[in-house]
C-alpha cells in the first residue's frame, strides 16, 4: 500500500545551483516528476515519517475523500476525461496529502491502469468504494458509480455522528462527576475531617460513610486506578474474543431507547447500501455482501452474514431475513413487496430513510431521557456530599442553642 511520507531532498536546478528541501509525496517516482516540474533534477533523498503536526494540516481525512468524490463525479459527468479532471482537482488544493494522491493518480490513470486497481493501493480507499468503481468502470457510467458512492459516504458518516453525540453528554457528564467526586474526597472532606475529630462526638450515619470513602480513597488512591485500568483492559481484551463480543451486541441491541437507536442506524447503513449497491447495477449478492460489511454490530452482523448462502439457494431476501429476530417486521413486508413488484432499489432506499429518522427520533427520546437522569444523579451526589459534611455542624449548633 502507498503512504504518504515526508521526503528531504537534494537536487539541482536549471541553471546548475544546487538547491535542498522537503516535499510529502507517496514514492519515490513521484518526488521526481514534482521536481522535474519545477525543473529540478532529484539527486538525493531521504524519506522519513510524517510529523504530527504536519499530518494535521495536510493528511487526508475521511471528508476529504467524500468530497473528492463528489467532484470527480461531478466533472466526469460534464464530459471531462478522467486525467483532465483529475489535474484540476489538483489545483488550489491547500492540502498537499491530498493534492499529492490526485497527481499520483491521475498519473498513474495516463499510463493505461484503470482508476480501481490504481485506488487499490491506497488505503483511503474501503473495499465498497472499489466495488462501485469497478462498476462504474464495467457499465461505462464512472459519474454515476461515483455519485452514488458519495451518497452513501455522506449518510453513513451522518449516521454514525448521530449514534455518537447520543453518547457524548452522559459519558461526558459522568467522568466530569467522578474527578469532582475524587478531587473532594482526597483534598476537601480531610479538612472537615480533622474539625470533627474534635468535636468529641459521634457523627451521623451519611457523614461517617464519607469520611470513610475520602480516607479510603486517600490510602488506595493507586490501587483503585489500576484496578479501574485494569478492569477497562481486560474488557477490551475479551472484546476480542468472538464469542464475547457477540454476546455484548446481542445484549446492546436488548438495551431500551438505545438498543433500538443503535438498530435503527444500522439497518439505515444496510438499506442504503443496498439500494446504492442495486442501482449501481452490482449482483444482489454482492450487494448484500457489501451491506452486511458496512454493519458494526457483531451479532446483527453474523446473523445478516447468513442471508447470502440462503440466496445462492433459491431462497427469497424477504425468507431469509424473516428468521431474523431483531429485524422489524415493516421492513419485512416492505422488502417483499419490493421482491414482487421488481423495485427492490427504491424500497431500500425508502426503508433507509425511514430507519435515518428513527434515529433522529431515537436520539432525540435518549436525549430527553438522560437529561432529568443526569440532574438527579449530580444532585443526589453533590447534595448528599454538602449534606453529609455540614449535618453534624447543623446538630451541634441546635445542640449548642
């Protein structure tokens, strides 16, 4: 696989000075016709990794490639050759991660390969993607492959950003409460501590339990980060374990509001990719292949992997799903109806975005659940901490009065 890397150079110019700096390319071979360009003749080279810093500003993200995409369609589909479109895709583009993949492309496209087996070797390029080229490639209609490949690049990326700012405020809100937690447990509750010792008299139930856990935190501080180290550590391990993950999704999708979130957005992900896949003009197949790739739950994917053998046998999309438990029975009828009337693109595509609202609403229901759960929680925490440490000077007062 091609990678991007960061080359120092020495070469000299037209005019016979010799002249040094660094250029990102992904070859060697490429160095040199960039060189060239400038009409500077490569003499030496070293190629070394590319720096943080550098790879912030000018690597190639996700987005990138999407919107590349997106263009490229765009200026095929006005008649443009590939390898002029490609050279203007190049011009103007800040990114030189990016700019460097189109000229190494484009280059390699003018010496006869075709655009598939040229994005092989890079890894930006996800195995779906080179489906819907070579399809593109197969049926003479490259624009179209590729508008529906960033199609699907753009919903699926829509998709997972919905599933994860469902998560982002509780998790957020929970490790923001336990360092508060933790920070007045180990500096703040010993100064009370030592306020009570001297009062000579026993403290109430809630105020003891605390300064118990702030004493116990004090001492095992260590050991309690390690065992929470190694506790997150031994679950990665086992997420590892086929079985185990298995078992994880199968109870996940179990999980109320959002067992149904994670649901609904991937059967969204499935439905588009087989209705983009169907219209691409792919085998259904393959398309079903393809669909049940993009799924990131391991037990609806290991259950959806199971479809295609039923498929090569005879067996109907609709028939074969339907031994699925998990899967809704509206996107079972839907699909058969599909089978029957011949229009299986349209209805993937109308139960894929069927299943995108679903999740809108999903995640907006998981929203307004969390929130008033979040306020209890931070409110039973912080005021039973402020309860526990002022009862005991509230009852001396009223014994004092």
């Amino acid at each position: 696989m091609n990678k991007l890397r960061l080359y120092y150079w020495l070469g000299v110019q037209h005019s016979g000075q010799k002249t040094t700096g660094r250029t990102l390319a992904y070859s060697s071979e490429q160095l040199g016709r960039v060189l060239q360009l400038k009409e500077i003749r490569l003499l030496k080279f070293v190629p070394k990794p590319v720096p943080s810093l550098m790879s912030v500003k000018h690597s190639v993200r996700t987005l990138h490639i999407t919107v590349f995409t997106q263009q490229l369609a765009l200026m095929l589909d006005s008649g443009l050759p590939i390898a002029v479109a490609m050279t203007q895709l190049q011009q103007g583009n800040p990114r030189q991660g990016i700019t460097a993949l189109m000229e190494e492309i484009s280059f390699q496209v003018q010496q006869g390969k075709s655009l598939s087996s040229v994005m092989h070797d890079f890894t930006y390029f996800d195995p779906l993607y080179l489906q819907f080229v070579r399809v593109g490639e197969a049926n003479g209609d490259l624009a179209k492959a590729l508008n529906f490949c960033a199609q699907h690049r753009e919903k699926n990326s829509k998709l997972l950003k919905q599933v994860k700012s469902a998560m982002i405020y509780p998790v957020s809100v929970i490790i923001i409460a336990g360092i508060v937690m933790a920070v007045m447990l180990i500096f703040v509750i010993p100064q009370f501590s030592s306020l009570f010792s001297s009062f000579g008299a026993n403290l109430p139930a809630i105020t003891q339990f605390t300064l118990d856990a702030s004493l116990l935190l004090q001492r095992y501080a260590g050991h309690i980060l390690l065992t929470i180290v190694a506790v997150v550590a031994a679950f990665r391990l086992a997420l590892k374990s086929a079985s185990f993950r298995y078992q994880v999704s199968r109870k996940v999708l179990a999980t109320p509001i959002l067992g149904s979130c994670i649901l609904s957005g991937e059967l969204a992900r499935f439905n588009l990719l087989l209705s983009n896949g169907i219209q691409a003009g792919l085998p259904l197949v393959l398309c079903l292949d393809n669909a049940t790739a993009a799924v990131n739950n391991t037990y609806l994917k290991t259950q959806l992997a199971h479809i295609n053998p039923q498929i090569r046998q005879g067996s109907t999309l609709y028939s074969a799903l339907k031994r699925i438990s998990c899967i809704p029975s509206l996107m079972l009828k839907m699909l058969s109806i599909g089978e029957v009337t011949g229009t299986l693109a349209i209805i993937t595509d109308k139960l894929a975005t069927q299943f995108e609202l679903e999740v809108d609403e999903a995640t907006e229901k998981l929203g307004q659940c969390i929130e008033p759960i979040m306020i209890v929680f931070l409110g039973l925490l912080v005021g039973g901490l402020v309860l526990s440490m002022y009862l005991p000077i509230f009852t001396l007062m009223s014994e004092v009065g």
